[in-house]
C-alpha cells in the first residue's frame, strides 16, 4: 500500500476521532500496542508511523477543541485536581512519588546552586540547557531565539541528550571499556540524568531511541528507520498518555521525522553531490525541511514563524555538538577539580551561540506573523506530512499533489462567523481556565474582544493553553484587548496572547503594579506595537456593532487605592438591546462607587460576569438589584482553596430569579445573541434564554 495513502489516510482518521470526542487517553495504549505489534511482524514502515500520525492528530483536534458539541475538560485550580476521580489516582503511590520528589527537588536545587557559583550572569541559560530550569530565561532572550528560530534550543530536547549521550560512549571507549560495555554504561547514565532533570518529553524520546539503537548494535540486528522513529515517538506516551499535547513532544517527533525523510533523500541522491559539501547540504535540507514540517505546530503554539530559521540552525549546530557536553563535564566534574576549566571552556561557545541568535533575529523580515484557524491548521498538518512522504518517496508526484492541493485550499477557507437562525450574533465564551478569568467575545464580522487572558503558572499559562486554541479555532483577529487588573490570574495569559495575535486596541485599567505578568504583559504591548490606553469612564468603541463602554475605573479614584481588585475595569457590550456587563474583580467598594455615579439603568444587563469568581466581598444585594441579570457567569477554579463562589452570593443571586453557569460544574460556557434573544450552548445542550429587558437609554450612552 503506497505510503501516501496511509499518512493521508491516518492524519484524518485521528481527526475524525476528535471529532467524535474520543480522548487521547484511549488512543494512547491502542498506538503503543500497535506500534509493539507493527516492530513484531515487519510492518515498521507504513503501519507503525501511521500509528503516530493517528495520535498526533488526534491530540491536536483535542487541544483544538474540535469535539465542539461534547463537554470540554476542566481546567484545575493552582494546587487543586479538577475532578474528584483525579484526587484518587493522586493518593496511588504518593509515598513513593513524594520520595522520588523531595530526592530530586534537593538535587536540583543543589546543581542550580553550583552552576550560579561556576557560570554567573550566565547561569540562567545554562541551567535551562542543562536541568530544564528556564526561570532564569528573559523575555528579552526568549523573545531574540524565537525570532532567529532557536527557541528549541533553550530547552532540554532530544539533540540535547543524543549529544550527551554520544559523548558519553566516546568517553566510556576512552576508557577501553568494550562497545558493548561503552554502549551499557552511556545508556545507564543517560537514562538517569534524564530521569534527574524530570524527563521531559523530547529527552525521553531520545533516550529511548538512544537504549534501543544501543541494543540493536550489540545485537547487530539493523532497526528500520521508521521503526526506531516510532519506538522513541511511543516510549514517552507509554509513560503518559497525555505528553502528545506537549509541544516538546510535537517538535522533537517532527525533528526526528524530518531526519529519517531526508536521510533517505541524501542516500538516494549521494552521487549528485560532491563529497565536501555532502553534510553541509544534508544539514541544509534537514534544518529546511524540519523548519516546514514543524511550521504548523509553530504558528499554532505561537503565531508567528520564523524564516531565518534553517540557516541559522545550520550555524549554531556546531556550537551546541560541542557546547553541550562541555557544559555537561563543568556540572559532574569536581567543583575544585576540573568543573572551573570545562566552565571556562564552555563560556565563548555560549557567547558564540548568543551571537548567532542575535545576528539571525536582527533582520526585519527575520519573524512572520502567522495566525491559522484550526481548518488552516488541519490543511497545513496534512500538507507537512504530504511533505514528509514525498521526500522519503522514490515516486513523489502523489503526495506534492495531495499537499499543494492543502496549500491552495489554505487561503480561501472561510473565516466562521457567529449567527443565530440565521442572523448576524454575538458570542460569549467564558473560558475554562481554572481559578482566574478569560472571557472572550466573537464579534458578527469573525472579530475578537478578549477581556482578561487566564492565570499563569511555572511553565505555562492559560493564555498559551486555553485562550489562543479557542480562538484560533474559528480564525479572526483580535480587535481589542481588556486587562481589568494586574493579578495574575486575570493577565497571567496576556503576554502569550499579545505577542500571538498583536491586538489592535489595548485597555488597562491602569492600576500600576510590579507583578511580573503585568510588566511583561505592558513590555509585550510596547513591542508589537498595540495602540495602549488607560480606561476612561464613559469611553466608547464601537467594533463590528456592537458598543463597549467603560464604566470605572476612575483615575481619581484608582489613586487612593491599595487594592487592585477594586480598581478593575469594568466594561458593558451590547448588541441590539442585549447586554453583558463584565465586572473583574470589582469589590463591595467599587460595585458602590458604580452605583453612586451611574443610574440604575446604565447597570442595567441580561448577562452578568460575576465579580471575584463570586467572592463574599462583592455581589452586594444592591449591585444586584441595579444589574437584575437574567444569567450570572461565574469563572471559578474546581475545588479551590478560596471556597470560591461564596454561597452568600450563589444564595443572593438564586433568590432573584438568575440562571447561574460556572466553569468548574460546567467547563467553558458559550452564548449567543442575535440583539434580542439569548441562547446557550453549554455542556453539550443548548436552550434559549428568557427575552432580554429592552434597554432604557440608547447603546452609548449613561446618565451621569
């Protein structure tokens, strides 16, 4: 069976299954079992990597929400499963793993200890290098590798490890210990150190494939390239389930595709190509034909690409083939023996590796901004693995059709717009992002207002997790973007939503603050260029039709006040006569202040974000009774220590009659208005709400 029927044929098999809502989980073990099965009987080649490809499209329609119709997974709060059936599989062998834990916490801590002491001011890349610690990283850093297509770089991945672990059987050799012996050793202490740093995904898959190749020369038995691509893409899903939805994972497997693909290319076409520039011209194509494959995943995760990214990889190979294992000798030599020479050693190399990074990210045209809806992202997958076959094809024809035929179908798919039977709407998407906010607003015109972006965490955000997936999946651009206030689990996503989507408009509510997710959300800002302002009272943008007006924060106000959370931005939209009034973190204090300046008219809305993810310290009965919603959102993380919503205020707003939906019962929550009639869409069922209250003063407009 050719091969291009069969990565076609897996890439929308694992669609259609999530599509159909079936998770990742499942598919796991089947592909793991598959994968043991296709090695076992000699089918390495087409089944095996259909097996991958199968999965990978699967995790990425269930990362893409493409089961619409079906429940969505909860996002859990800080320190908090999101389902009771997680806290039960936490307490199995917790006693072990919380030993396994503390032993490698101390471990850490103690070598990024002693790489501050042997590297200085250098210390934060080379503990991301080699401990997987990217704290130390700045934005500034990160952002000059992602332009100059080096951001793989400073994380552990499988080139990493493929070098350490080179390294190590050339050292064990040196040593006259047998190749066999070499090759025992280099896997024990590569297995361990990956196991040490935490074993990211990408260093378990090289590791993996770096045991079995091992194996395989000490048995002199040849392995299929397909089948050791599958073996080191499998052996960390077997380990959990859920790494294929780590971009690590993605990346790395990608890389190694591409490899083998062009490995065979090379072979095939050996002789055209005179033999001192052979590697250069194989590093060309692989860097090249890696940067293509994996430029969908890329502009997914990140919303932009860079084209200066293959050569530059071509230059900074060298570096790190011999960078690596240097700044691996300064971490296991004796800090008074050798581990100052290997550290001395190491600094110009990392000096040098900086300076490819800057030359490469210094041309304008250096970064492309690129934002695919999920349909464009679905074409641009199948058209890499289209890619990928033809280039490890003897007869490309077939799949460079099937995948230029992806690439022009890419610019005329439409651009989903919200409608009601049939009528221009708006729709509001409470994301599920745990304990924090993110509601985002889909204009008639395919347009976003995004108000809040999710908390962060070590590692992630929720603006890079949930935000950016919901809405890349219908396409359109950002057209305004609201930071009610600077905690961080309303703007903890921010800076991973700027720097994607590039909005048009920024509003702040301008309570100033030193929290590293402000700064970095406001230095974001500055970079990609957003028209920034301060919320004024009474201020109005009209966008696509529909009117948003900014209540409060005053200035004046805001001065006098230690507490951000009574200094949110409150904003009210409206479309026809239906209303949402969005609050933040509005305390008692500022729901008063509302009601002092504003009548009761001006409040008015069918649909309420309730403040504080339903905090005792807002809500108060006479908001309430000036607001009257017909439907109160609460964002809210599951089980979260704050007790969040406060009974009080669920008590309040069921004595008047509100509809209640909350993220931690019911995932993300969505609803629609055509200007009049409100309809929900929420955990699988829909049903219209009652008619909205007309409103008593025209859009724009509130009484003073």
């Amino acid at each position: 069976m050719p091969l291009s029927f069969v990565a076609g044929a897996a890439w929308v098999v694992g669609l259609l299954l999530a599509r159909a809502g079936v998770p990742v989980a499942w598919g796991a073990p089947l592909a793991c079992v598959g994968s043991a099965w296709a090695a076992a009987t000699g089918r390495g080649r087409t089944v095996a990597p259909a097996l991958v490809l199968v999965l990978a499209a699967l995790s990425f329609g269930e990362s893409a929400g493409l089961g619409d119709g079906r429940r969505e997974p909860r996002a859990s709060s800080v320190g908090a499963p999101a389902d009771p059936t997680d806290a039960a599989v936490g307490v199995t062998g917790a006693a072990t793993a919380a030993a396994t834990s503390v032993a490698l916490d101390s471990w850490r801590r103690a070598t990024s200890a002693r790489l501050e002491r042997l590297f200085g001011t250098d210390a934060g890349i080379v503990r991301a290098l080699l401990i997987a610690e990217p704290d130390g990283l700045t934005p500034t850093l990160r952002d000059r590798y992602a332009d100059a297509g080096l951001v793989h770089l400073l994380s552990i991945s499988g080139l990493h490890v493929a070098i350490v672990g080179a390294a190590l059987t050339l050292a064990f050799r040196a040593m006259r210990l047998s190749r066999r012996a070499a090759d025992a050793a280099a896997v024990v202490v590569a297995v361990l150190y990956v196991a040490a740093i935490g074993a990211p995904a990408p260093a378990v898959r090289s590791v993996v494939l770096f045991a079995a190749l091992a194996l395989a020369r000490g048995r002199q038995r040849p392995v299929h390239p397909w089948g050791s691509f599958t073996l080191g893409a499998i052996g960390p899903v077997a380990l959990d389930p859920a790494v294929v939805g780590d971009l690590g994972w993605q990346l790395s497997v990608t890389g190694y595709a591409a490899l083998v693909a062009v490995g065979r290319f090379v072979r095939r076409r050996e002789e055209e190509v005179e033999a001192p520039m052979a590697p250069l011209a194989r590093e060309l194509l692989t860097g090249t034909v890696a940067a293509i494959v994996s430029a969908p995943l890329v502009a997914w995760h990140f919303g932009w690409l860079s084209l200066i990214g293959p050569v530059a990889n071509v230059v900074a190979a060298p570096i790190v083939s011999v960078l690596q294992p240097t700044l691996f000798l300064a971490m296991v030599l004796p800090e008074r023996g050798g581990a100052p020479i290997a550290a001395a050693a190491a600094r110009p190399l990392l000096h040098a590796l900086d300076g490819v990074a800057i030359a490469a990210s210094a041309p304008s045209w250096a970064r492309l901004t690129v934002v695919p809806s999920l349909a464009v992202a679905a074409l641009a997958g199948a058209a890499s693995v289209s890619l990928l076959v033809a280039v490890w094809s003897a007869r490309p024809r077939a799949p460079i059709l099937a995948g230029a035929l992806c690439l022009a179908a890419m610019p005329w798919w439409p651009v989903r717009v919200p409608r009601l039977d049939g009528r221009p709407a708006m729709e509001v998407q409470l994301l599920d992002v745990g304990q924090g906010d993110a509601i985002a607003v889909r204009t008639p015109r395919g347009r976003w207002i995004l108000i809040d972006a999710g908390r962060a965490w070590r590692g992630g955000d929720a603006g890079r997790r949930t935000v950016l997936p919901a809405l890349r999946r219908d396409g359109g651009a950002l057209a305004l973007l609201v930071l009610t206030h600077p905690h961080a689990d309303h703007i903890g996503g921010a800076t991973s939503v700027i720097r994607a989507l590039r909005p048009a408009q920024v509003r702040d509510g301008g309570f100033v603050a030193a929290q590293g997710a402000y700064r970095d959300a406001l230095e974001a800002v500055a970079v990609q260029g957003a028209r920034w302002a301060r919320v004024r009272p009474g201020e109005v943008l009209t966008i696509d039709g529909i009117t948003c007006t900014f209540l409060a924060p005053d200035s004046a106000w805001a001065a006098g006040l230690d507490d951000p959370n009574s200094a949110s931005a409150v904003v009210r939209l409206q479309f026809g006569v239906a209303r949402l009034l969005l609050t933040g973190d509005a305390e008692a204090d500022e729901e008063a202040w509302l009601l002092e300046r504003y009548a009761p008219a001006d409040l008015r809305a069918d649909v309420l974000k309730v403040a504080h993810h339903g905090s005792t310290t807002s809500s108060t009965a006479a908001f309430l009774d000036a607001v009257r919603p017909r439907v109160a959102l609460v964002s809210v993380g599951a089980t979260n220590r704050y007790g969040h919503p406060a009974p009080p205020v669920m008590r309040r707003l069921l004595e008047r009659g509100t509809t209640v939906l909350r993220t931690d019962q019911l995932g993300v929550v969505r609803l629609r208005t055509d200007g009049r009639r409100w309809e929900a869409r929420v955990a699988g069922r829909r049903w219209t709400i009652t008619p909205p209250l007309p409103p008593p003063t025209p859009p724009g407009e509130v009484s003073r």
